[in-house]
C-alpha cells in the first residue's frame, strides 16, 4: 500500500515500473519521471485498464477517490471506460464542448486579449446556463433567459455582444454537423436596444491643442509621461500601445511593426513613426534598462503597464470619462485626419480596420505606405502647433 512519502519520493529508472497500491490502484512511473495513476479492473470477465491521472496533479488521496468512484460503477454493471467515452462524446455535442473548439481555432487570428475577453463573455454569461446542454437541442428561448441575466444586471451592451458570440459558436456547430441551425438569430430584436456611442474624445482643434498642453505637462511617473505623449502620434489600440515591446521597432528606418498575435483582426501592423514619435522613444530607451516592454508595469517588469494606466493618468488630467479615453486618440486621429482631407482608405489603413477582400488589403497596404508615412508626419507637425497654441490652420497634405 502506498504512502505520500513513498509517492513523491518514486525515481525514474531505465525502464517503467509500478508501485501498487490496493483493490487494482497502481502508479507507473515512466523512465521520463511522468507518475501516472492507472486503475487494472475486470467486468464481463475481461481485464482492463484506465488513466486515473498524473501525480501530482491528483495527490494518492484524488486518485483513491477516482478508482473508488470507477469501483461503484463496475459494481452496477457499468463499464468505467465507456463511461468516460460516453461523457467525452457528450462533452463535444455540448454548448461547452464546442464553444471551447471553436474558441481554440480562433487563437490562430485573434489576439490573446481579445480571446480572453470571449472566454471570459461565455464563462460568465452562458456556460452556467447552457453549457451542459447538446448544443443540437438548445432553444433560442434558452439563450434568451441567459442573456435575460445579463440585462438584469443593467449589461444591456454585453447581453447583445454575449448574443453575437452565441450565434458565432452556434454556426460553427452547425458548419461541423453538430447542430441545425444558429438559434440565436431569431433572438434579433428579442433584447433591449442600445444606443452606439464612440469611445469619448476631443475632436475641436482648440481643446486638442490644450489636451496636448496637459500631456506635455504632465508631471507623474516618466513612464506614463511617455506612454501619454506617443499615445495620440500613433493613434493604435491601448491594448496595442501598453503591450509594445522593443524588439518590434526599427528605430533607423522609423517603423514600428506590430505582429499579428497582438493586434485585434491577427493582422501584422506597421506604423510609420514620425520625428517626434522617435524622439519619444529614444527618451524611453534609457528607461528601459533592457526590459522586454516600453511600458512595463510599476510592479515588474516582465509584465506591460495596466491596462488602466492612460485612462487614469488622464482623469488626473482632469478629463472626465465622458472628454477623453486612451482609446479615442484614435477617434481624434480619425475625425480631423478625415476633415483635412487625407484618403479615408490611408486612414483606415493606419488605424488598421479590416479590409475584407484581403488581395486588395494586402495591395494597399503595399501601395500606400509613402502615402501613411506623409500623414503621420503632417498629423505630428498638426499636433504640435496646437500644443504651441499657433494659429489653427489645416494640415497640409503632401502631394502624391
């Protein structure tokens, strides 16, 4: 009979080797140092075998409670291994089961932030409700006393995403010929409405030039002072910002080349870096002291800054939720970069939204480069003559 002691302590050898334990409880431990937990039981007069686990995953305590349970089942004539078989296949024709599939699949596009906010979105709202059931037989009324939870809670934004995600996982049921259908379609007009609204940001040349005074300004901690001061000259995503690691810039050919896994479509991204951007960052670098991230956070540096941090330092600032966020530096680039006149699509292509038809994504992105790397120069220069609080004048676009 095992002990713990006699568990933690087993040696790998040249060869595998049990060490038993009672009523057909064994562990193998493997010439690699793998301890496995393996149950040997008989039923309709045949011997058979089954995993139990790895040590120390399951303590000796765990897999006694696991063969004990396996016991029961042989002794109501159950096949424990069938069983298991039986409850894998349930598991794949579940909510559950085919929503984490899917979820895996969409790693290879997505990036780790955005994969953790569905995982998170189907944790919490649909799991605990429909999770265990086969997927083939949920009703769209089923779906919708969840997302009902979810309005309750004053979520009225998130019952709609949540609903979206749901429809998401039910076509890949039904693309993988576990399902009929995506029941959450009909559930379209079933929820509150809500009313869009952009993330907050001043777009009026006058207040961009005193919201530039105030970050230049700034008088907190040299980091964020920074993080600040480039947020608004490459206007990409906070998540995109806060996570930049040094090994992604090209200092001597002013790029900036965001890989694919960070950005939210799992499109690379290349930012042209205008002179003061640069300047910026060579002002970082000594700051840096070799860590792997532009902005780490104040408690390691092997982790990016909050994803708060911006957003704090502006309400420090004075700018309310309502005047200002990280994320609407890119509504600001966005509004008076298209008021000036610049192509939309060079816009578009800087602020790295889709383009569907990827032969032509990948044809501008090649062809209108000199195009991007002119705009965000004209857009830095913009920017610091409203700081300087020069007379407001329109960019001038460079010609083609």
């Amino acid at each position: 009979m095992l002990n713990d002691t006699r568990v933690r302590s087993a040696k790998s050898r040249d060869k595998a080797f049990k060490l038993s334990d009672e009523r057909g409880l064994f562990l193998l431990v493997m010439p690699t140092g793998s301890r496995l937990w393996r149950l040997k039981y008989r039923i309709n007069g045949r011997e058979k075998l089954i995993s139990l686990g790895a040590y120390p995953d399951v303590t000796l305590k765990r897999a006694r409670e696991k063969r004990d349970a396996a016991r029961r089942l042989i002794a109501d004539g159950v096949d424990p291994s069938v069983q298991r078989q039986a409850e894998r296949a349930a598991l794949a024709h579940s909510f559950e089961g085919v929503a984490k599939e899917w979820l895996e699949l969409q790693t290879k596009s997505l990036a780790p932030e955005t994969i953790s906010i569905l995982s998170a979105r189907l944790d919490s709202g649909l799991y605990p409700y429909i999770g265990s059931r086969p997927i083939a037989a949920i009703t769209a009324q089923e779906v919708l006393a969840a997302l009902r939870r979810i309005e309750a809670r004053g979520k009225h934004e998130t019952a709609h995403r949540v609903r979206a995600l749901a429809g998401r996982v039910f076509r890949y049921a039904v693309a993988t010929g576990r399902a009929q259908r995506d029941v959450a379609a009909d559930l379209k007009g079933a929820l509150a409405p809500v009313k869009s609204k952009n993330f907050a940001s001043v777009t009026d040349p006058v207040r961009v030039g005193e919201l530039m005074r105030a970050i230049h300004s700034y008088s907190g901690y040299p980091v964020t002072a920074l993080a600040l001061k480039l947020a608004p000259l490459v206007f990409v995503r906070p998540g995109e910002l806060r996570g930049a690691e040094w090994s992604e810039f090209d200092l001597d050919n002013a790029e900036w080349r965001i890989p694919g896994e960070r950005m939210k479509m799992g499109e690379p991204h290349l930012v042209p870096l205008s002179r003061q951007a640069l300047a910026i960052l060579r002002e970082l670098q000594p700051l840096a002291r070799g860590g792997r991230y532009l902005f780490p956070s104040l408690l390691t540096r092997d982790r990016p800054m909050s994803n708060n941090t911006i957003n704090a330092a502006l309400r420090r600032m004075g700018y309310t939720t309502e005047e200002q966020t990280g994320h609407g530096f890119r509504s600001m680039a966005s509004t008076l970069l298209n008021e000036q006149g610049f192509p939309p699509d060079v816009i578009e292509l800087q602020l790295a939204h889709t383009e569907r038809n990827k032969v032509r994504a990948a044809y501008n992105k090649a062809q209108r480069l000199p195009e991007r790397r002119k705009m965000m120069q004209a857009w830095a220069d913009y920017l610091d003559r409203l700081r300087d609080g020069a007379q407001v004048i329109p960019l001038r676009r460079q010609p083609r």
